[in-house]
C-alpha cells in the first residue's frame, strides 16, 4: 500500500484525461489544453536544470527548435512515420543539451544565462540559414497526419497523446528528483565546493541535469509539430524562452502542480481575453515581477501556504509552527521510514556501526613501509602570483593517527587543506595516499577516501540534516542506474532505504539525531560543525581533513568535538586537524606540525612542540636578531 | 578589397554601439555585481523618444537627445527600485536577472502601443550623403563618424569623471570594496542608483546615435542589448578597457562576415567567440582572473 502513496499527485491528473468527453470545441481541447501539455513538458524540463540545478536556461526554445525540427525534416524529407522520428528527436535535443549544458560546468550567473541566450539564437540562425533543409524563413508544412494503428490522432484525440506524454515526462521527473540525483542537483545549487568536496560529481550531474531536461524538451518538440502542423524559425525566438521560465517562475519551481499552473495561465490568460492580447508582455513582465518578489514560491507556494494554515487550524495536535517547518518529505521517506533506532548519546556510541570502509588497498597489509604514512606530501608548494603560500611542504600522516597542522594565522594552513582536497591545484611537489599518486577533481579525492570540513561551515541550507549527511553518502549509489530510477528498481529502494538508515546513524553518532528533518541553516553554529564531520564521515573517508573544527563552538561543544575525534581515531581513521585551541590540539594529537609563512618550521609529538624555541618566537614573536635564520629569511 | 578601409570603418562605429552599453554593463557591475538585461529595450526607449522630439515634431535635434537622456534617467531609477534594489537584498543571481529581463519586456510592450509595431527611418542630423575619405578610396556615412566620435567622448568624459571628482573616485571605491566605502561615510545605495543612472543614460543617448544606421522601432533592442553583453564578456565583464575592446572586436567580426560569408550569418561569430571565450578564459580577453577564497 504504502508505495502507492508517492504516485497520488499523478494520479490526481488522472481525471483530466476525460475533458474531451465533456468539451467538444476542438479550439479549447487540441488549440489550448494540448499545447498546455507540451508547455509543461518543456517546463518539467526546465525546472529540473533552473528550478532544482539553479542554472538560468533562456536557451529552451532553442532545444525545442532541434527537436522540432529533427521530427518535421525526417517526416518531409525522408517520409518517416511520425513514431520512428520521436526517439531521434529525443537523442538529437539530448546531445544539443550537452554543448547547452557544458557552459554550466564553469559558469552561473549571468554569464551561464548570456550563454544560452546565445545558443537559442545560434539554433534560430542555423534553422534560418539552411534554406536546403529547413527552408528557411518559410518553415517546414508538409507535417504527415498523426495515426496510431486505424486510430486519428488529430483534432480532439491529439490532446491524449500529449496528456500521456505530459504525464510520463512528470512522473520520471518525479523519479531523479525525490532520488540522489535530486539531492546532487539541491547540493551543487546550494553549495558546489561543498557538494563535490562530499563526493558528488558536478561533471556528472550538472551535465546530467541538462542532457534530461533536453531529452524531456525534445519530446516536446516531435509533438509541437502538430499543434499547427507546422515548423517554422519565428516560433522560436529569444521570447519563447523567456516565456517559459515566466511559466516555471509564476507557477511555482520544484513542484509538479507548479508546472501545471504556470503553463496553464500563459497559454490560457491571453487565449481568452483577446482584448488584453496586446498588452500581453506587459501583464507578464509585471506578474514575473511580483511572483519574484511577492511570491518566492509561485502560485504553488502560495496554495501551499494556504492550505498548510487551513490544516493547521484544523489540526490542534501539532501546532502551525512546526507544521510550516517541516521541509517538503521526500516520498523515500514515506516509503521507507528510518527504523527506529533507540536513542544513543554521542558518547556511547561507537563509530564502528556506521563506519564501514576496508583501507584503501596497499595500507596496512603491504608492509611496514606502506603503513608508515597514509598520506605523504613532498615538496608541496603553491603560488598565487609572487606569494608563495605553501613553500615545499614536507607532510606525512600515519594511519590512524591524529596529525595536527598549527601555526599563525595566514601561515598556510588551510592552503595546504584546499590543496589536499583538490579544491587547489599545486603549482609544485606531490601529494601521495595510501601509496598512490593523488590528485584530481575533489570528489575523486573524496572518492579516494579524504574527506573534509570546512573553516567556514560550508553547508546545503536549505536541505534537512538527514539530506546533507545523505549527500555524504552519494558514493553508495554508484550502481543504481537512470533506469533503476524511472523503474523504481528494487535495488534503487534498497539503497536509499540503507543510506538513509546509516545517514541517521550518523546524525546519532554527531548527537544531531532528533534533529534529522530539520533544515541546516536553522542549526545554531557549533551543531553546524558537527553536522559537516556527519557529513564527512559519511562518505567512508580514511582520512578526514578537520579545517578548524572547533572555531566559535562553546567550551560544551569542543569537549563534544574532542571526544567525537577520539572514537573517530578508536575506528581506525587518520586525522589532519587544523586548530586554534591548543588544550584540544595537545588533548587529542598523536604529532603536531607547526607552519610559519608556507613553511614547516617544526614537528614532533604535542610535548616537544610546546617546548620548541622556534614555534615559541613563531606564535609570541621575538626580537630579530634572535630569529633562526630561515625564519628571519621568510620574514 | 578595395572597399577594406570602409569595412573596418562601419565595423568600428557599430562595434563603439555595443562598446557604449557593454560600458553600462560594465559599471553597474563593478558597482553592486549585477546589470540590466533590458539595456537593449533602454537603448531602443531612447531612440523611439529622440525620434518623435526631432522627427515626428520636428524639434531640434539637441531637444531629442535631451529627452532621450531624461527617458534614461526615468527608467534608471525604476530598473533600481523595482528590480535591482530588492534582488540585491536575495543576493540571488536569479532575482535580478529575472527581473530585468522583466522589466524589458514591459518595456518593449509600452513601445508597441505607444509606437506601433512598425520601424521608422531615422534621419541623421549630418544628412545621408557618404563623405569621400583619403581622395575618394573610402566612403563612409557621416552618421559613423559622429558614433566614433560621440562615443569616445562619452566614455573619456566618464573616465575623467571617475577619476577627477570625489563622487566618481566613490564609484570607484564602491566597486573595490562594498563595506569599506560604506565604512568611509560613502553612501552605497546612492552610488549604485548613481551607476545604474550612468548606465541607462549611455545605453539611452547609445540608441539615438544608432537610429539612423538602423530603423528605429519596438524590437530595435533586445539583439542588440544581448550582443553587447557578449561584447562586453568576451573583453571582460569588470575590465572598462575590456569592455570596449569586446566591442569594437565584435563590431569588426560582424561587418567581416556579412561582407565574406553571409548576411544570414553576421549575428553568430560574436555568440561563438563568446562561447570560445568562456570555455578557455572566463574573465575574458581583458579581464584578471581572481582567486576564490575558502
């Protein structure tokens, strides 16, 4: 039964199958509804790539383009039957996604919206241009009738085809949103070093994100052909575009009610009240306008928040507030609620239940030498222009050690963390770990087995605890497949049900877990930064990078700290701490290494380093003639 | 190609067309890190004003660039209040560029009713007669020489601006470091007003200079508006120099491949050294890399 629960909202579209039965006028069924239908197809599509990704797309009326127009050629100059051209259609729009999306890989902004602009325009000026294939400004008439075996398909009957492709386009939809895909595209929304740092590819699902929506938009496309058996450039102008994120925007992103809506008033409100049709842009422009500002949610948002204050009034049990709070569920939830785990302190419990990973291949078992050094740094340098932040760093880290990485501030430190996490790329020497040469995007590196935490608590806002140590834990969908999504696989529901059950864990492990729904930016700071070593934890790390994990936390919270570093070590993980309270630095570090000015001035075990002259005079200062001479060089 | 010398001649005035509103871009960005994406529609508001002062009513030609710097000014402060004022509050990259892009369109729907969907000839003050240059090897429009001419002043005036008073020396300081100026006594809100003024005024009198190379009417903006934001990027967004060069290169690029390849075709080099630009060197031609701090 409980499955069933996540498929209501499509079945609630059901009923609307029926209108032609009602309405005969074929002007409203096939010349309103049925291009609503295709709107909201292209606006699905749109939503995944502008809504959940958050990259502005004004070039969508240009994939629309290649997937009309891939049909109308291959019906007129080939004589295809319809059918055939829709997977060709389909592929083509996909592949045109790829070079709309590539921008996005390194751009946002406005720079990422002037490249598709661009695009749209460069897709009208082709179509434009090759009169041979396309005939130009003239368009493409010849679109063959619509059959399915002895069946017509045009007039009324064609708003069915586009109503069944309207809701096979929003229930995949539906599939890679409420899935790990949704949560790396909210992740790389919300904060993309952050989201790679955890292991999420940008390459993958920034580019993922585009080549669907592209796919979905060039369905579209083989069907707009038909609305007025024709294919023509000037239907698919830089407006177009506009026009359909006016539709995403005012009915509401993220939500499939909210597609309907928007598509349903631009394409309805102008139809019907023929004397506003001049002034058309301007009550657009001015509800686009108001949506933004008045209406962050859309129309959807609103009837959201309508129909969330009627049930609160209703409701006495749970009050309005906390109502309002709950983050929209993801329907996994709904389908595989976490199982109760009895409530653990933090302090009794043991990482071993959650922590999970065999050390990379070559450490431990290979030798003494392999085990000597878990991740070894030689030479390590990086320059931004003339300053040379990291200067031949000599770093090594054993396993299951705690390593801790002090100095003043601007010594480097951090440096040396964006470094390892391959948020920089050194201008010199070589990282090695677990034996093997590192390097790479950094969720290759947190795919290696080096996971981090942020000195500015870098995490996703707006997604729940349990959805931030999910993102966390994307590497344990590396099997699960497109296909296994739109299935809805048994496998693909057993690992989301086993990710968020560890995910819970973890959020017990940290002490965060009666907190799992609520949304990240609402934590007080020093539960953030328990919160972000969840997060790092999750993803199996063998060696975490803790960049200043006790920074602003209270004296409650860093002795929470101490003791999570503790089991953490007692599960065998190495540690590179970085930190400014030095009773938690000589509480909880096997070595110490001190960093003055990019260079290592001292290391030993915490007792020889407070006794060390150079790291003394580095910290306190000294008079000049008594510097050891490299320092005063570096000076 | 003997008829080179005018090429480059008609490609340097247009592309000192995109220079003049890549240069609006450039301001409100260094200033409050956003811009107008309906500087096409401001440009076009600007000329169709000129044009019913001077044209239409016969009024001087000062009088028409008069009010197309007073049209500037008008839509400067409702662009800032409505869509940039608010957005920068979001500090949400969708905000504004969604809002202005509103903003346009409404913009380009008043135009339609109040001027009709149709483009008029603009006249130039200068006459239509070409100039003969160097003994006659090169003809070249009167109406070019006064855009060169126009917009070198335009932009060296702002430059002198910026750097000889201490309103434009808090431009400056606005645009290096947001809460430093504010820290001086240095009211920011008003700066940004101040830059978004600048921007619309250029983009405004910008149009006037154009009409009378192209039509004037309702859709005269928005290709224009978008070619000079890919001018400006492609020559870097934050450089001034840069933004100027970014122009004056797609200016050039157009007139060369109407002239060698196609018509069809003179709007794509810019969007694909756009593209090109941003794959191998996202600051652009002219701009400085930066460094993200973790």
């Amino acid at each position: 039964m409980m499955p069933f629960r996540r498929y209501i909202p499509l079945l609630a579209l059901l009923p609307f199958v029926l209108v032609p039965l009602f309405v005969s006028d074929t002007y409203i069924v096939h010349g309103v509804l049925a291009k609503v239908c295709i709107y909201v197809i292209v606006v699905a599509g749109l939503d995944l790539v502008s809504g959940y990704s958050g990259d502005i797309s004004v070039g969508h009326a240009g994939l629309l383009a290649v997937g009309a127009y891939t049909s109308a050629i291959l019906c007129w100059k080939l004589q295809w039957n319809w059918w055939g051209t829709v997977p060709v259609s389909i592929l083509f729009t996909a592949l045109a996604g790829v070079l709309l999306g590539v921008p996005a890989l390194r751009l946002a902004g406005p720079y990422l919206a002037m490249t598709t602009i661009a695009f749209g325009l460069i897709v009208q000026t082709i179509v434009n241009e090759s009169e041979k294939l396309t005939k130009g400004s003239t368009g493409i008439t010849e679109i063959p009738r619509l059959r399915l075996g002895s069946l017509s398909l045009e007039s009324n009957n064609f708003y069915y085809l586009t109503f069944v492709a309207m809701v096979l386009v929003l229930y995949l939809k539906r599939q890679v949103v409420f899935s790990f895909w949704g949560r790396a595209f909210e992740a790389l929304k919300e904060n993309p070093l952050a989201a790679e740092c955890s292991g999420v590819s940008r390459y993958r699902f920034k580019l993922g994100a585009f080549i669907i929506s592209a796919a979905f938009t060039g369905l579209a496309g083989a069907l707009f052909i038909h609305l007025n058996k024709y294919c023509g450039p000037l239907s698919f102008s830089l407006q177009f575009s506009i026009d359909f994120l006016i539709m995403l925007i005012l009915g509401g992103t993220r939500s499939m009610f909210g597609n309907i809506i928007g598509a349903f008033i631009v394409v309805f409100v102008p139809d019907f009240f023929n004397n506003i049709a001049e002034y058309q842009l301007m009550i657009f422009g001015g509800l686009l306008l108001f949506t933004l500002y008045f209406l962050p949610g859309g129309i959807i948002g609103l009837i959201n928040l309508l129909a969330r204050s009627v049930g609160a009034l209703f409701r006495r049990r749970r009050d309005a507030v906390v109502t309002a709070a709950t983050p929209r569920t993801f329907p996994g939830e709904q389908l595989s609620p976490v199982p109760e785990v009895a409530h653990q302190d933090a302090a009794t419990m043991q990482l071993q239940a959650v922590y999970r990973r065999s050390l990379p291949a070559g450490t431990g078992s290979s030798g003494h030498e392999a085990a000597a050094a878990l991740l070894k740094t030689e030479e390590l340098t990086i320059a931004f222009g003339g300053l040379v932040a990291v200067n031949k760093l000599e770093l090594d880290v054993r396993p299951g050690e705690v390593h801790a990485l002090i100095g003043p501030n601007g010594s480097g430190k951090s440096t040396t963390i964006n470094m390892l996490s391959g948020v920089y790329r050194p201008t010199g020497g070589r990282i090695r770990f677990a034996d093997l040469p590192l390097g790479g995007a950094p969720h290759n590196i947190s795919r290696a087995g080096i996971a981090r935490t942020f000195q500015n608590v870098a995490l996703f806002g707006d997604m729940t605890l349990l959805d931030n140590v999910l993102v966390g834990l994307h590497h344990t969908f590396s099997r699960i497949t497109l296909l296994d999504l739109f299935t809805a696989s048994p496998r693909a529901r057993r690992e989301e049900r086993a990710a968020r059950a560890r995910a819970q864990l973890l959020l017990e492990f940290v002490g965060l877990g009666d907190l799992a729904n609520e949304r990240a930016r609402n934590l007080p700071y020093g539960k953030q930064r328990l919160l972000e070593i969840a997060r790092a934890l999750a993803q199996n790390p063998a060696l975490v990078l803790l960049d200043e994990p006790a920074a602003g936390c209270t004296a409650g919270e860093i002795s929470a700290i101490d003791k999570i570093i503790g089991k953490m070590k007692a599960a065998g993980l190495s540690i590179l701490l970085i930190e400014h309270h030095m009773d938690l630095v000589m509480n909880v570090s096997d070595r110490v290494s001190v960093l003055d000015f990019g260079q290592k001035i001292a290391s030993g075990t915490p007792a020889e380093i407070q006794r060390n002259e150079r790291v003394i005079s580095a910290y306190l200062g000294a008079p000049a003639d008594e510097l050891p001479p490299a320092a005063a060089a570096a000076v | 190609m003997s008829d080179l010398p005018q090429l480059i001649l008609s490609g340097v005035a247009l592309g000192m067309i995109y220079a003049l509103l890549a240069f609006g871009y450039n301001i409100t960005f260094l200033t409050s890190r956003t811009l107008n994406f309906a500087q096409g529609e401001f440009l076009m508001l600007g000329a169709l004003v000129a044009f019913s002062i001077s044209v239409v009513h016969k009024h001087n030609y000062l009088l028409g660039i008069g009010g197309a710097l007073l049209i500037g000014i008008v839509l400067a402060v409702i662009l800032e209040r409505t869509a940039i004022r608010p957005a920068l509050r979001t500090k949400s990259d969708v905000s504004w560029i969604l809002a202005t892009t509103a903003l346009g369109i409404i913009a380009r729907n008043v135009a339609e009713r109040v001027w009709g969907t149709d483009d008029y000839r603009f006249p130039s003050p200068l006459g239509n007669a070409p100039l003969s240059l160097a003994g006659g090897a090169v003809r070249v429009l009167p109406q070019e020489l006064l855009i060169i001419g126009a917009a070198a002043v335009i932009m060296i005036s702002f430059e002198l601006f910026r750097r000889g008073t201490i309103l434009g020396k808090a431009v400056t300081a606005v645009a290096t470091d947001k809460d430093a100026a504010a820290l001086q006594g240095i009211n920011v809100a008003l700066i940004i007003t101040l830059s978004f003024v600048i921007s619309s005024v250029i983009a405004a009198v910008a149009g006037v200079l154009v009409g009378p190379l192209t039509l004037v009417g309702a859709g005269m903006g928005i290709l224009l508006g978008v070619k000079a934001f890919a001018a400006a990027i492609i020559g870097g967004l934050e450089s001034g120099l840069g933004v100027v060069a970014g122009g004056l290169i797609l200016g050039l690029c157009e007139q060369f491949t109407a002239r060698f390849i196609s018509t069809g075709y003179k709007d794509t080099p810019g969007f694909v050294l756009l593209i090109l630009v941003l794959l191998l060197k996202p600051a652009g031609l002219f701009g400085k890399r930066s460094i993200k701090k973790v």
